[in-house]
C-alpha cells in the first residue's frame, strides 16, 4: 500500500477528485496526508471531514523559500510518502525540496504545457486568441512548469469565454486526468526518457 500526500493552498477540489477516485477505484494506495501552506484553505475541512490526516506549514512564518521548504519537507516526510501530489499548491519550491522527492513529486498545471507557465494562465490564454486550452500533469523539477509530461487533456476555447468559463471547463477535465496520472505513478505504470514520459502499456496520454 503506497502512501500518497497531497498538498494544497485553496480550496482543493483535485484533491477530493484524488481522494473519490483512491476510494472507489480501489487504488493500492491511501491518501496518508493533506498538507497546505495556508490555515484557511478549505480542501483542508474536506479532508478533516474524510478523516484524512492533515498539517498546515505557514510560509508567512518563514524569512526565506529553503526555510519554509526544510520545514514543510520534514511535515510531508512524517507521513512517509511514496508520491507527493501538488493539488492547487501555490508556492515556488526550491531546488533542495524538489530533488528530495524527485520521481515522486507531481502537478497539475491549469495550461497546455510549454504554453502559459506560470500564474494566471486562462486570462492569457484568453488574450493569446489561443483555440485551445486544457491542462497537463508533469513532473515537478526545479525549472517551474517545465518537467517531464505525463498526460494532457484539451478544451476549446469558445466565443464569449471568460476566465472564470474556461477555468471551470478545464477543472472538470482536470478532475478526470489528475486521479488518472497519479494512478499510473502509484501502479509504476511510467516511464521517463529526458522530457517524454511514456506509459509502459501504452495508454492514452491525451485526453481530447
Ligand atoms: N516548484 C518547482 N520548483 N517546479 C514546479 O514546476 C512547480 C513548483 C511549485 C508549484 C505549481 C505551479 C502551477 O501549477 C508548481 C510547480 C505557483 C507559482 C507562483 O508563482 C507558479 C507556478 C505554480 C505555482 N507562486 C508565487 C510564489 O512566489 C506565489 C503566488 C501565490 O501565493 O498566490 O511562490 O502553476
Ligand atoms: C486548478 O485548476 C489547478 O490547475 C490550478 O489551480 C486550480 C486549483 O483548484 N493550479 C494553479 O494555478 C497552480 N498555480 P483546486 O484547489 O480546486 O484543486
């Protein structure tokens, strides 16, 4: 049984999307631990609710970025992680935090990776007249948003879109391809080539 930990800053729906999907699809895995870095993120009732165990690691009582991350590493480290989820988690983390958990540390990044690294990505999306949108989980790696690929789904943009219209079509897809990605990590499932992630029975890696 493989322990996951999810980390959060808001309000964490692909974390309950993960926590349904572990449930009902019988993963050969428990969701060990919900951590985030802000008091208030309400995933965090969701998961005391589920009683999932859950830790809060402010970064506003940290002066620096490896300060923070020493602390919330030996936080995720308690609940002996075999895969480390970033759920809607916030905060830049710091070369050191990021090769501790290499190969076992993914996101989901609310663009079509390489496009929109970064914050605020439908409004540029948006602005770009892209046609397409979506979302990507990849592997985290000290260069931001740039790590290996594990899978994508596509949206279209449509006429009238607002930022909030198209960050709630890529949300539902995102509910879909996270639990999905983070299944096949947990059952071994990848393998990684430099920047190509493939998946070893050859399923889908895009979801259109
Ligand atoms: N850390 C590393 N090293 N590499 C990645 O690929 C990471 C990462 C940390 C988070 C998620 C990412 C996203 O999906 C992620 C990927 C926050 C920021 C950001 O600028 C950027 C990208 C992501 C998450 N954060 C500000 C900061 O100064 C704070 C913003 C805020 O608190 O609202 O850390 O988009
Ligand atoms: C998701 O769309 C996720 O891709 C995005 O924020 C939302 C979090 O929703 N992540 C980022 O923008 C990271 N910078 P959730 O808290 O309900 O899962």
């Amino acid at each position: 049984m493989k322990n996951i930990v999810v980390l959060i800053s808001g309000r964490g729906s692909n974390m309950e999307a993960i926590v349904q999907a572990c449930a009902t699809e019988g993963w050969n895995a428990r969701i060990a631990a919900v951590v985030s870095n802000r008091p208030d993120a309400a995933g965090l009732d969701f998961a005391r609710a589920r009683g999932i165990a859950t830790a809060v690691v402010d970064h506003r009582g940290h002066a620096s970025r490896e300060s923070f991350d020493a602390e919330l590493q030996r936080s995720v480290d308690a609940f002996a992680p075999d895969v480390v989820a970033l759920a809607g988690f916030m905060r830049i983390l710091t070369p050191g935090f990021v090769a501790h958990y290499a190969g076992r540390l993914i996101n989901v990044h609310p663009s079509l990776l390489p496009a929109f690294t970064g914050l605020h990505t439908h409004r540029r999306a948006l602005e770009s007249g892209c046609k397409a949108a979506g979302t990507t989980v990849h592997f985290v790696t000290a260069d931001l948003d740039h790590g290996p690929i594990i899978a994508q789904a596509v949206v279209p943009v449509l006429p009238g879109d607002s930022e909030e219209t198209l960050a709630a079509r890529v949300l539902a897809r995102e509910h879909v391809l996270y639990p999905r990605a983070l299944r096949w990590l947990v059952d071994d499932l990848l393998r990684v080539d430099g920047l190509v992630v493939r998946h070893t029975r050859g399923e889908p890696q895009l979801l259109v």
